[in-house]
C-alpha cells in the first residue's frame, strides 16, 4: 500500500470506530435525540478521523484536533475511547512526520512515561490511572523510533549509492587511463618511427573501440536504464587476461605471463580487481617505461591469489611520458586490494618497477 492509501485506511479506520458512539437516528424509539445533537455528534467524529488524511503533512494540526475531541467527549462525559484512539495515532505522527517537531515528541513521551511512572507509584488504588498517560508517552516515543529508522535506512541506501559510483568511477579510471594511453603510445611511436600508418590507425581503432564498449558499460550501469533490455557486457575477469597481454603486446608493451598452482574459482569481486591492477600496472609500463620487458605472474597459493608485474628499463633509445592521472593509479590499486582484504605494495626493481597484491580466496563477493 502507498503512503496515501494507508492514511486513507487509518482515517477510515478510526471513524469506523467512534460511528457507534454517535447516537444515530434508528436508536431505540425512547432514545431517539434531536437532529442537531446527531449531527453534532457525527461532526465530532468527522473532527477526530478525516483530518488523519493529512496527518503526515502537517502533524501538529492533527494531533490539536484529535485533542480536542478528546477533551469535548471527555466534558460531554461520552465514552472517549475512540477519540483517545485517535490522540495516540496523532501522537505516534507527530514524532514519525513532523522533521521540525520531533524533538518535542520526544520530550513528550519521556514526560507521559514520567507521569504514569509518578501515578503508578504514587497512589495505589487508582494505578490504572497512569495507563492512559503510559500508552500516550509510548506513542510519541514509536514515532520517534519510526523516524530514526527510517533516517538510518536512507542513510544505508545513500552509502551504498556512493559505493557504486565510487566503483564506477574507478572503472572509469581504469578503461580510460589505459586505453588512452595505449592509443597515445601508438600514436607516438608511429611519429617517432614513421611506422606505417595503416597499421597504426588500425590499432588505434580496435583500441578506442573496446574504450567506447567498456564505457558504454559503464554508463549503461550508472544509468540503471533497464527498460531497453538490452545486455549488458560482462565484467571483466581473469578469464581475459590473455587479451590484456595482447592488447599490452599492441602498445608497445613486450609482457608475458606465467600462471602457477591449481587454478580455483573465485568470487567475482576478487577476479575483477586482480585484473584491473594487471591492467593499471601494463599502463604505467606503457606510458612511464615504453618498450619494456614485463612479467605478469598469477600464483594460485593454498590460501590467497597472489599477483605479480615487474618491467624492466624502458626500451633502448625510449623515455617514459609524465603522469597524467595525478598519481591516482597506485592509490586505486592499493584501494582495490584492501576492499578485499589484502594488500598490494609498489617499488622499483633493477631499473624498472614490481607490483605485487595478494588477495585471500575468502574475499567479499561483490564488484570493487
């Protein structure tokens, strides 16, 4: 049910319990009142139900009105369940909808708990006096309740939308980052070489394409536009780092790759961010150390996936570029491995540069 429907539910709910309270025309013929007092009567109860129609917007109102009902029904000395019925729904909607109010709601309940605790210790006949204030107190206090509950789950949904955007915009990072600079060392290198360039521009091609698909992906996601069912393009996972190693091969990046121990199966989580590390490292070989020799190794140990990228020097006669992502790419490998539990360290090795991040088999589940 809406919210709408549910205040229409309530509404009707209490008018349907205070209608026997009115003293209808068909009562028994020596009971029979005056068409002035049903109608007052009638009124009252409309007082007390319909404006429960509005009571999340202006809860203050409401509960003013269902408190004067009560106070009339108890001066006319008329049964007042319903309209005390009424006083603890508007009490219950002043601390679960007034986002100004709930402050007093708070104070409020304290205080009926306060005073039913005073009766109630106080005097001793008459201990079912305090009821009234207890039930009263506890409805204020629930609709408290109700709104911190519903500021915590917000707060959840929240984190867990910064979550994925910040996923994503790794993602970003990553496809951008390395496809880029793959077409920017093609580029150069046709420049510098005067290679021939139908061959480069095909290189190219292929390479921004795959950049254009993951981004396509990527959007696709940050979209969440499902109407079009159209697929989507799987995450990324070791099962292609054979690519990798062939588009590294493309821009300029001689890397090979060793694969030792039982291959296991793994979580989604953990094969994604072990691939985007290979990626990022094949990146930084390609835009700071052009020209090469790299290892990629994946160690499949008894207890975690271990991953390892050393490069040697830059190729003869080639100099690495600047970096143009502002020393983001190790912050984001580091990031990446310690979301799952495990480490990744970076120095240089005989001229060149090592990578190493260990993930244990156990790790989260979901993307990074």
């Amino acid at each position: 049910m809406t919210s709408s429907q549910v205040d229409v539910a309530v509404a009707a709910g209490l008018f349907a319990w205070g209608a026997p309270d009115v003293p209808w025309w068909w009562k028994p013929a020596s009971h029979v009142p005056a068409t002035p007092v049903v109608l007052g009567y009638l009124g009252l109860e409309l007082a007390i139900s319909v404006p429960f129609l509005w009571r999340r917007r202006v809860p203050v109102p409401v509960l003013l009105i269902a408190s004067g009902g009560l106070a009339v029904r108890v001066a006319l000395h008329q049964h007042a369940i319903a309209a005390f019925a009424a006083v603890l729904v508007a009490a219950y909607g002043l601390g679960a909808y007034g986002a100004q109010t709930r402050r007093y709601a708070r104070w409020l309940g304290w205080i009926g708990l306060i005073v039913a605790a005073v009766i109630g210790v106080t005097i001793n006949l008459h201990r079912v006096a305090g009821v009234p204030f207890a039930l009263l107190g506890a409805a204020f206090l629930v609709g408290d309740a109700a709104t911190a509950r519903r500021a915590e789950a917000a707060l959840a949904v929240a984190a867990a939308h910064l979550t994925e955007r910040t996923r994503i915009a790794r993602e970003l990072h990553d496809v951008l980052v390395h496809q880029l600079s793959a077409i920017t060392v093609q580029a150069g290198a046709a420049r510098l070489t005067g290679s021939a360039p139908a061959e480069v521009l095909g290189t190219v091609e292929r390479l921004a394409r795959e950049a254009l698909n993951e981004l396509n992906h990527l959007l696709g996601a940050l979209r969440r536009d499902d109407e079009a069912g159209t697929p989507r393009r799987p995450v990324p996972s070791l099962a292609e780092i054979d690519a990798l190693i062939g588009a590294a091969h493309d821009a300029g990046v001689p890397a090979d790759l060793e694969v030792t121990g039982r291959a296991r199966e793994l979580s989604p989580g953990l094969q994604l961010s072990a691939y985007r590390i290979v990626q990022e490292s094949l990146t930084n070989v390609a835009r700071h150390a052009p020209g090469a020799a790299t290892r990629v190794t994946l160690r499949y140990l008894d207890d975690r996936l271990a991953v390892e990228i050393v490069n040697g020097p830059p190729g003869r006669g080639r100099r690495g570029g600047r970096s143009a992502t502002g020393g983001r790419g190790l912050p984001g490998m580091r990031e990446r491995a310690e979301s799952l539990g495990g480490e990744l360290r970076a120095s240089a090795a005989d001229g060149g540069f090592r990578v190493t991040a260990a993930f244990p088999y156990d790790a989260w589940n979901g993307g990074s």
